[in-house]
C-alpha cells in the first residue's frame, strides 16, 4: 500500500511538471490564458522606445541638454503588455466597456515620451480598458491594510514614530478602497487565465495606487511571485503616508 501511494504521489507530480512545462516555451515572454507575449515583441518594444525616444544632444556650448524622464525598465513593458491582455480579455468576458478614453498624448505626457512610442500607445489602452471595471470601493480586510503599511514602511514613507493604527486610519480612504477592489478583480482574472510569466522578468506586479515618488502601496501581481535566475532588468522602484492613485494616464 505505501508504494502505491508513493507512487501515486509520483505521477501526480510529473503531471505538474509536464503541465508546467507547456507554459515555459523557449521565447515565450508570457502566457495570458491562450494568447502569448514573446520575447521578440518585448525586445521590439524595448528598441522602439529607444528609437523614438534618444537621448537629448549637448547643446552648441557643450553644456548637456534638459534632463529627460527616465526611458521605462523591460519590466515595465511587460507588466503593461500583460494587465492590458488580462484586461481585453476580462471585458470581452463579461462585456465591460470603458467609461473613459485615454488619448496616446495624455499617456506620453505623463510618461515624458514620444505620443508615437508604441509603450505609450499600450499604456493608453491599458487605462482606457482599466476605466470600465466595476471596481465599487470595499472595505480593506486586515491583511490588506498590513500589507499597504508595510510597503511604505518599506519604503520609508511611515514615519516610525506612527503606529499601525494611526497609519491604517489615515491611509484608508476611498482611493484605497478603489485600488484594492480594482486590484481583487484583476487578481482573480490572472488565476482565472493562468497568467505565466518567464523567470526572466519575474517577480512582477503592477502598481495601481502609489505613494509619493511613485512607490507602490497596491500592486497586482502578474503570474508566478518570483524567481532564481538570474536576470538583467531592473525592478520597479520600491512605497507621506496618504497614497495617491496611480497617475500614469490620468
């Protein structure tokens, strides 16, 4: 009897690994249910934004020119590639339509980038398609405000004279409650649609509300949490203690 369930327990998981292994083709960037990012559209993206967006020459006397926004990491592409599928496909779904309409120039704007970048062109779409899920506010659990306090003390944006209880009631607020019912919907759709993620750009989440200096307070995580390769991109910058919403394509 013991070595049947031995080997049951084996069976079971080489059928994990061969179910993992369906979601690990070679340059294959992400998995959102049946479609698929690759590498090779990340690394497009990664060059157009290079292209349409140089690097300001030295003026006539020699002095360099105006400081420009920092182009966006690789994982910030892929985050946006990813949520923007998750979203198309949640609102296909269900029949969600947008209750606004982000313009290419609002996004590159706020971004600093060429209106012509086609990141920007997907951050667009992305908050346009973000805008009609019926994110009602909801009341934080324990857990989720203790995360929000965590990361901004994390971040340094709690003093650490402020208590956990005077932190959680300023932080929660209708923003806060908005970004979290956004973040519950979102997060249920990537389980739904089995979101997979290369461990090139692991671990990724996407913000959706954000303390002062763009640090995180509520994130949605895409795919798998982490991983132990090793990998050459850079990770989003790490969360006052009142957060505000994300503000990437208001």
């Amino acid at each position: 009897m013991r070595a049947r369930r031995l080997a049951a327990v084996a069976t079971v998981a080489l059928g994990l690994v061969a179910l993992s292994g369906c979601r690990a083709e070679p340059g294959i960037a992400a998995y959102i249910g049946d479609q698929r990012i690759t590498d090779v559209q990340v690394t497009t993206a990664m060059k157009d934004l290079r292209t349409k967006n140089p690097a300001p020459e030295s003026s006539a006397t020699g002095q360099p020119g105006a400081p420009q926004p920092a182009l966006p990491e690789v994982a910030d592409v892929v985050r946006t590639m990813v949520l923007t599928k998750v979203c198309e496909q949640l609102s296909a779904e269900k029949n969600y339509q947008p209750r606004g309409q982000v313009a290419a120039d609002q996004a590159a704007q706020q971004l600093g980038l060429d209106p012509e970048t086609g990141h920007v062109r997907e951050v667009a779409k992305l908050f346009t398609c973000l805008s009609g899920l019926p994110a009602e506010p909801v009341e934080p659990t324990k857990e989720e405000i203790a995360d929000v306090i965590a990361a901004g003390r994390a971040a340094g944006k709690i003093p650490a004279e402020v208590t956990d209880a005077d932190a959680a009631q300023q932080l929660d607020g209708e923003q806060l409650r908005g970004a979290l019912a956004t973040k519950r919907i979102l997060a249920e759709a990537v389980g739904r649609y089995d979101v997979t993620v290369s461990p090139r750009y692991r671990p990724l989440e996407f913000p959706l509300l954000s303390f002062a200096d763009d640090a995180p307070a509520v994130s949605v995580p895409l795919g798998e949490p982490g991983s132990d390769a090793v990998t050459d991109i850079s990770t989003p910058e790490g969360p006052p203690v009142t957060p505000e919403a994300e503000g990437t394509a208001s």
